[in-house]
C-alpha cells in the first residue's frame, strides 16, 4: 500500500483489517537486524505481547535496552517512516515521546517494516488503573496540557500523511474529505449488522449535515488520532510517555479530546479541557466540535467492537472496563453515540458525560 488515502482509521479500514496479521516473523531475521543494522551484539530478544497491530519484542543488549515493533501486514504498509517523523518532530518541541533509534519502511532488505525505538519502562495508566485505581483525574490537566503543546505542529494539508512528502502533508486538501472518508461504509455496516436503528442512523446522518461546516478548517493541527490511558506511560503522579502514533493525522483540534471521551466520564474531561485551556484558548464552537468529533470517533469504534466480537469478551480486554462484562460494553457504545447525538443538539453539557 503506496499510502493511505483511502483510510479514515487504519485498525477500521485496512484491507485486512478482519484479519490476523501478526504473521510470524523468523527470529534468525531478528537477531540479524539488532546485530547488524545497530552492531549490537550478545543479546537476548524477548517477544512482547503488545495490544496494537504490530509485532513487538524487547531487545536486552545487556546495557542497553530497546522496543522493536514490526508490521508485517499483507497491504505493505510503510506509515511507519511517516510515524518516525512525527516522534522526531514531538521530541523537538519537548513532548515525552519515545526516541526512534532505527527505522526501515522500505521492506528492502526485510519482508516487513520496523521501528527500533528507546524502551520506556513504565506500565501504561490504563494497567496501572485496573491494577490500584487510582483518580484518572489527577493526570487529565497534564495531558490536556500535552495535547495543546503538540498542536504547536501544524502539518499541511489533513488526514493521514503522505509517506514521500517532507515536511508533514496530509493526503487530502480538505478537512471534510478526511472526515467523511468512509463514513457511509461505517454507518451502513452498524446498521446492517442491526447494531444502530434505523431512527438513529437517520439522526445521525442529518446532525453530520447540519454540522458540515464545522468541518471547514483552514489548516490542521497534529492529532494523536487513538489518544487512550492505554497508549500513555507513566505513574499514578507523572506521564513518562505517549506512544503509539501509528494513526496520527493532521486534523482538528478537538479530536484527541473527543477520543478520550469515547472512554472516560466528564470529570476527567473536564479536566482535560482545563488543561488544554491553560496553554491555547479553545476553538471556536469548540463544544459542537466535540460532539461531532465524538461521533465520528464512536461509529468507527462501534464498527471494530462488532466486527471483531469485542462484546463477547470480559474485561482481560484491556479496551473493557473492570468489572464491565461484554454485554455492557456494547450498551456503553450504544449510549456514547447516542450521547454525542445528544450534545450536537445542545440537551447534554461535556461535564455530564
């Protein structure tokens, strides 16, 4: 796959998204990459069982320790340099991101794409959430004081980026051709898969239409575009890393807030706003913005919690909620739609979330 033009979120539309494609990897290939591409010797590779698309493993080089994460998928994608980019570009302007040691998309000399990239030892807050429950909110003004801070980057065009155009562009020329990309194919599949009512689809169709013009920006800003607790490192008390950028985009400036509240209550976005507001003043119809936002966000992770038999799991998924069973989850999604239609018509504030 030469880009992405024809992806709105790739965990939703790559072509074989349904699909495995943690296809097994020769480890003989692994041992030659560390050792000869970075001439580290006497090492000890470690599979890591990673929750994202990629192949992970741990290389103990003794002294040194990294993170090696391989996407080996069946489309020959070759994000990953574009991702690099952005990890560079975030760590310039001192946003704790890992550091990318190595980097390889071109599947020249290896069947696959990978980054070599520094090892952050830190539990992810999600983890460390089901594990001590600690308050959510105490982090929530530090990362929304992160999302404004890389909202500095304002890359041209929007959506997903080019692989071979630098500096930073985005594949479409407008923000509304990245929003709806694919959203028919989205709604149609929840509909068909007697997931939406008919009702609400009609609903959500028109307040899309309605809400069009929110969509018209004159330029974009980084968005993270899968911004969770489960892609932040840290402690109880500080945030040591966002990693994870494999979806990143140039869009607008509410939607990283938006996917937090695709999982969090309004308290801790509240907080997160807070945050934000302390370092750039919000947009303009930022509330509106949100909503829209939100939909869009919840209907994409709708379709892959269907499609992939999420609602069927318990809460080992680190996506469901401790001491939320799968049937309650599919409710929560319901509900999250169904509140975003209720913001876009001004009968719930973000706090009530």
């Amino acid at each position: 796959m030469k880009n992405r033009k024809e992806i709105y979120y790739w965990k939703c539309d790559r072509p074989s998204a349904s699909k495995s494609n943690k296809i097994p990897i020769d480890i003989n290939q692994i041992y030659e990459l560390i050792s000869d591409d970075l001439d580290l010797k006497n090492l000890n590779i470690t599979p890591f069982e990673g929750q994202g698309n990629h192949i992970t493993y741990i290389i103990d080089a003794k002294t040194e320790h990294f993170f090696l994460r391989i996407e080996n998928g069946s489309e020959g994608d070759i994000y990953m340099d574009r991702e690099a980019q952005v990890l560079a570009d975030l760590k310039s302007i001192g946003i704790p991101v890992p550091s990318v040691i190595a980097v390889d998309a071109s599947r020249k000399k290896y069947p696959f794409s990978f980054q070599v990239l520094e090892f952050i030892n830190f539990k992810d807050l999600n983890t460390l959430y089901k594990l001590k429950e600690f308050p959510l909110e105490s982090l929530a003004f530090n990362i929304g004081q992160y999302i404004a801070l890389w909202q500095a980057v304002e890359p041209a065009g929007f959506g997903l980026f080019d692989p071979k155009l630098d500096p930073l562009t985005g594949l479409h020329s407008t923000y509304s051709q990245y929003f709806l990309k694919n959203f028919d194919k989205h709604v149609s599949f929840l509909q068909q898969s007697n997931f939406l009512e008919n009702e609400i689809v009609g609903e959500i169709y028109d307040l899309v239409q309605e809400y069009g013009a929110l969509l018209e920006l004159d330029h974009g800003v980084l968005v993270h575009k899968d911004l969770a607790f489960w892609n932040i490192l840290g402690t109880e008390t500080k945030i040591h890393s966002f990693i994870d950028w494999d979806d990143v985009i140039s869009g607008d400036p509410t939607d990283d807030i938006s996917l937090l509240a695709c999982f969090h209550k309004g308290s801790i976005i509240h907080e997160v706003i807070k945050g934000f507001n302390s370092v750039r003043p919000l947009p303009i119809d930022f509330e509106l913005r949100f909503w829209l936002h939100l939909l869009r966000n919840m209907i994409v992770k709708a379709v892959i919690r269907v499609r992939d038999g999420f609602f069927n799991r318990t809460d080992d998924l680190f996506l469901i909620p401790k001491g939320m069973s799968g049937e309650m989850f599919r409710e929560f999604t319901k509900e999250r739609i169904k509140i975003a239609c209720l913001g876009l018509k001004k009968k719930i504030k973000i706090l009530d979330l």
